[in-house]
C-alpha cells in the first residue's frame, strides 16, 4: 500500500469486527520526506526542506534541455542536456548518464540542484547529460533501480543504432558514453560497469569509454574506521543527525528485505558477491570527500580495484562532504570537481596517445600550460604529461654506486603503486653493531621525482656509506594527479609499513635499529617530515622509536613573502615563479599559501604548543628563497620549549643536497646529520 503526498493511492478494507484495529504508527522516517508505516504503508512528502535546495537555477547558461520517456511502460524519464549551438561541424558530444543519489529512496532530477549540476556539467565539460530517474524504495527494493538504469542504457543503445532523436544525431559521440552517479547514483554507476564489462548488458553501436562515480554509497556490515556513528547533538536523535544512522536507515528501506549491508547491492566485496578480478572495467574515476563518513569505504574499493590492475583515478576532495556537488553544484569546489570530470582519463605519457574521453576530439592540439622543469607539463586538455627519465639537475653521470652499499626495491602500497628503495652498507656487522635507520623522502615540489632518480638515489647512497646508517628512500603519489593531502597521507602510510617490517623483515632487521629511527626528508620531503612529527611524535610507531626528524629546506610557505623571498633573484634554482607553480599545481583545489599543509603558522593551523615533536634538526640553505621560512620555523619552535637544533648553510640554495649530492657542502651535511644522531639516547 502506497500513499503520495498524504493522498491514499490503493484504497484499505474495513474490518468487519466491532474493535478498530490500532492505528498504523511510523517505522521508519527518512528526512520527513519518506515514512514507512507499521501497516507496511508508505508516505511521501514533496517537502524537501530538510535539504538545502538552490532557490535560483541559473539561467545564463547556454544549455538547452528536454525531459524524455525512456520506459513507457513504468512511466520512468529522464532530462536530456545539450548545450546549445553545438554540434554538426564543431564535433560530436561525449554522452554522460548521471543517476542522482538520494540512498535509493529520494530525490528525483527534476529537483532544483541536480537540474543546476546537470546544466553544469553540460555547458562546462562540454557534454550531452542523460540524467535519469529510477524506481524508488521503499515501494521498490533493490534491485528495481538497478533494472531502471539497465532500461537506460537499452533505450540509449536503441538510440545509437536508430538516431531516433534529433538532439543525439546532432551532437552524441555513442562512441564515448560515460557512466556517472553521485552517492547511490555511483553504487549504480558501478553494478552498470559490471554489467558491461561482464557481457550481461549489451551496448551495439555504443561504447561505455569510462565510470565516473561521485561518493558512492556503499556499505558492509563491518564498519571502516570513518563509519563510526558519532554520539548524537543533545536533544536530537533523529536519523539526520548522524550520517551513518541515515545511511543505516536508507539500506533498511532500499536493500531486499531480510538483506543485510553485506548484500551484493551494496557489499561489491561481500560474501557473497561475485569476484570482480576477471571482469573488463574502463577506465575508473572516483571521488572521494575529505569530510564524507564513507571515505575510508571509497578509498578501500578504489584501492581494491586498483589491486586488480583497473584503470582507476582516485581524487579526495579536502574540506567537502559527502554529496559536495550536490548541495552547492554552482561552488568554487564543485567547478574544481566538473574540471576533474573533464580531464578525465588525464594521465598519459609522451608515447602514449590519449584514450577515448571527454574532451573534443576536433579541438585543436593542446598546448603547455604548465612546465616543472621539463620533468612534468600540464596540457591545457588537462592531461599530464611526464618525463621519462630525470631532467637536469637531477642526473648525476658520476659512477657512485662503488660497492660500499647494497641496495634494493620493495613495494609498499601495493594498492598505489609505491615504493621504496632500502639501502645498508655491505658490512653491516653483528647484532651488536645494529645501524641507525634514516627514512627519507625527497624533494620536487610535491609534483615531481622519484627515489630512482639518479641524484636521489647518489644522496642515499651517501648517507648509507658514510652515517653510516639503513636507508629507506620512498616514492609517493604526486601532483596535480594526486594533489595534497595525498603524499602526506603515503608518507604515514610509509612510516607504518616500516613499523611493521623492520623487525619481521631480515634484510632490515638484521641491520636496523628500531630504537633509532630517523624520518628525514628535502624540500617537500622536508615538509612531510614535520607532519609526521606532529602526528608520531618519538613514541607514535611502538614498538619502533624514532629518535628524531630532520627537516632539510623543508617547503613552509605563506601568503604573505618574507624578505628571502622578495629578494630571490631570477636565477636561482628556486624562484617566486616557480614555487608559485608548485602551490597550484599541489594544493587543494582552492586553498591558498596560508593552508595548514604548508604553512604551520597560518590562520587555519593547529597550534603546535602541545605537540610532542621529538629531537628535530632543521637545515636551512642562506641564499634558498625559503630560508626565512625555514629559520623562523626553528625559532618559534624552539620558543615553544621544543629540543630543535636550526643549521644555516652559507653560500647554498635550495635543495643543495639533492642536486649536488657528492659536493663538499653535502658531505657537511652528512656530519651534521651524523652528529644528530649521535645525540641520540640510547
């Protein structure tokens, strides 16, 4: 029995007996919007003010729409987006079929912000938007909306074969149909992608090109540490109240009834799931918030797929939620996220053409719009292309790999791709004479380099040799493709790995000293160092110790320029420009200098007065455009009480020690470093 907008639908039957039955009560009550009765009734409401919704569709862009029926038999449509005047001589479309969120049980395309996203997406990707509504539960338990969206793309398959419709003859490209969902919308989006990659549902003349999935709502019965429900605000119990409770509330409605959240509708890697290893998936691209309570679930089946060697692009969204684009799709945020969307698959070497996606195949080649060196250029496409090999000044000719130190590569991010190359001179001795283990991680601007770049990898030959010490040089993801927080996050993951091998694996444990660990790092490496003292501080990896950090010309930076920066000359091997390039390319999508991940002092940083920090050494290079930055860091810390030890290199720039690593100032450095270590307790 269904009731809509107060209006009972199917009529009920008195009872005959003289006693009235009690009345129904409510079960389940999901945003006031939906009620499930305990007479198995279900009421809807069109009130949707526990949501916020936009009150001004914008009107000056220049997309035109049209609501289409694509199953007449359940009287099922969607909203067919084009923007105007494209089309015919200017190049064929990409097709992106969006299916809303709303937990399977709400919201519909007609309401005023999926309608602004989908103008959005349409007029700024640019793209024919297919945004279609489903079959809602309660009154329709999974799988009705899976059958839906099958019905969609049979509908737009018989669309590509017949050039029915007039807006898609103008202007689909059927050759690259995207699939694309926010929240339940991307739990589609995924079994859609299954389907095909399976052979279960047939395309013909169309081509699925790639899976956009925007925060899918997936669940299991074992909660990930970001599914934690909160203890609710006093006085309010309600299900809104708490996101995991709402979504918990939303598989009770949409799941098989009896199903729990391990079901394959919503547990891709439940039980009783069918294995997805064997199974052809294009390209992937999922978003993931920052803020979002099922980020840790997204970033698990984006890891997982990645593990099966899928195509996928993962990019977290710092500081948003989930549903972001949804709530605000006219945002500073939701722009950044439709230009993600666009570039779409972005990566691609120099001898790799681009795959088929959403940019205009007639549009003119594109052009540098970013260049790092030689080592990295950002296309105005949105593609980034990399170097293979490491530019100048970053390629020692020098033979230094002389025998005095072994070395060798291990993985340890599977799911990313990482990994870190570990060095121990040759004779390493007995227990007695286990070897410091210095953690080091290198610079680049967060955008560019890597452990096996030849200087790089001529420093930690060196730092090995003459410490001497164990060296663990690791990789981690890199910007704009990955852009901040991201090698933060790899550079705790790395210290945890360590944790973890250093005494279970005997080629470290033979050598190392897990009571004395030092996680050093250049530049932006310089930077993660920091972070990870704030975060582990010389007790935070038990059983390993970490004795202490050092920090060499870490990457602190801030609105304001400090003298060293004004004074930078053209030359230099970092200037304004360039570091300027570095913060945009690596930051999150609009966030300035002053945030938190560069500047430690900035106005939305954490105070570090009650952070236990450990033994740090900070080196500072006189003529790097960082030099101020890096002193006034030692200073203020030391003012906090904190046991910081500040050296200053005359007549040095910047990353001295990873471009010149066999020069007399590095071997300098390397004294400096030992005699750190030395200071080390027992």
């Amino acid at each position: 029995m269904c009731r809509r907008d107060g209006c009972l639908s199917l009529g009920t039957t008195m009872s005959s007996s003289s006693s009235s039955p009690a009345p129904a009560h409510v079960v389940e009550d999901c945003l006031g919007i939906v009620q499930l009765l305990s007479d198995g009734t279900v009421t809807r409401s069109g009130d949707y003010s526990s949501i916020s919704l936009m009150r001004d569709v914008p009107i000056d862009l220049p997309v035109q729409w049209k609501d289409v029926v694509y199953d007449a038999g359940r009287g099922l449509r969607l909203r067919m987006y084009a923007p105007a005047n494209h089309g015919g001589e200017e190049g064929k479309l990409p097709v992106l079929v969006y299916f809303h969120g709303g937990g399977f049980c709400i919201a519909s395309f007609e309401l005023p912000n999926f309608h602004s996203g989908a103008l959005r997406l349409a007029g700024e990707l640019p793209a024919v938007v297919l945004s279609a509504d489903y079959r809602l539960a309660p009154e329709h338990r999974l799988p009705a909306a899976y059958e839906d969206a099958v019905a969609v793309l049979s509908w737009l398959r018989g669309q590509a074969a017949a050039a029915a419709d007039p807006w898609l003859a103008a202007s689909a490209d059927f050759e690259r149909v995207f699939v694309c969902g926010d929240s339940c919308g991307g739990n589609i989006a995924h079994h859609l992608t299954v389907g095909c990659g399976s052979g279960d549902i047939a395309l013909d003349a169309a081509r699925l090109a790639g899976c956009v999935m925007l925060w899918p709502y997936f669940g299991g019965e074992e909660r990930m540490p970001s599914e934690a429900p909160p203890p609710p605000p006093e006085g309010d119990a309600s299900p809104s109240a708490m996101g995991i409770t709402l979504f918990d509330q939303m598989w009770r409605l949409a799941l098989p009834a009896g199903a729990t959240r391990d079901h394959p509708a919503a547990n891709p890697f439940g039980p009783e799931s069918p294995p997805l290893d064997g199974v052809a998936f294009p390209p992937v691209l999922i978003v993931d918030p920052e803020l979002d309570v099922l980020r840790d679930r997204v970033a698990d089946y984006a890891a997982r797929l990645e593990a099966m060697g899928k195509r996928v692009e993962l990019v977290k969204f710092e500081g948003q939620g989930h549903g972001f684009f949804v709530l605000d799709p006219m945002s500073e945020a939701s722009g950044e996220l439709v230009r993600v969307v666009r570039r779409f698959p972005s990566k691609r070497s120099r001898a790799q053409p681009a795959m088929a996606s959403l940019s205009d195949p007639n549009a003119p080649p594109p052009h540098v719009v970013e260049d790092c060196r030689g080592a990295l250029q950002l296309l105005s496409d949105g593609t980034v292309v990399r170097a293979a090999a490491a530019p100048p000044p970053f390629y020692v000719r020098l033979d230094i790999d002389d025998g005095r130190v072994e070395w060798k590569d291990v993985v340890y991010d599977a799911a990313h791709g990482l990994g870190v190359r570990m060095y121990r001179p040759a004779a390493t001795g007995g227990a007695e004479e286990k070897l410091p283990v210095v953690v080091y991680f290198h610079g680049g601007g967060f955008c560019i380099g890597s452990c096996t770049w030849p200087n790089f990898h001529a420093g930690c030959l060196r730092l090995a040799a003459e410490l001497p010490a164990v060296v663990l040089s690791f990789d981690y993801r890199l910007a704009p493709e990955h852009r901040l927080p991201a090698a933060h996050e790899d550079a705790a993951a790395a210290l945890i790995w360590l944790r973890d091998q250093l005494l279970s694996d005997p080629w470290l444990a033979d050598a190392a000293d897990a009571r004395k660990v030092f996680v050093s790092g250049e530049s932006a490496g310089g930077n993660f160092a920091h972070h990870l003292a704030v975060r582990f501080g010389a007790a935070g990896l038990d059983p390993v110790r970490v004795a202490g950090y050092v920090l060499l010309m870490p990457a602190f930076i801030s609105e304001r320029p400090t003298p060293s920066e004004l004074a930078a000359p053209a030359t230099a091997f970092l200037t304004r420009d360039m570091c300027d390039r570095y913060c945009r390319l690596a930051l999150p999508a609009g966030a300035d200098k002053d945030h938190p991940l560069v500047n430690p002092f900035g106005p939305a940083s954490r105070s570090l007065e009650a952070a236990d920090v450990g033994r740090v050494l900070v080196v500072a290079a006189d003529g790097d455009l960082l030099r101020d930055k890096n002193v006034e860091y030692a200073e203020r810390m030391k003012a906090m009480g904190k046991d910081v030890e500040l050296v200053v290199f005359a007549g040095e720039e910047h990353a001295f020690f990873g471009v010149k690593p066999m020069s007399a100032a590095t071997g300098e450095l390397v004294e400096v470093i030992r005699r750190f270590i030395a200071g080390a307790a027992a």
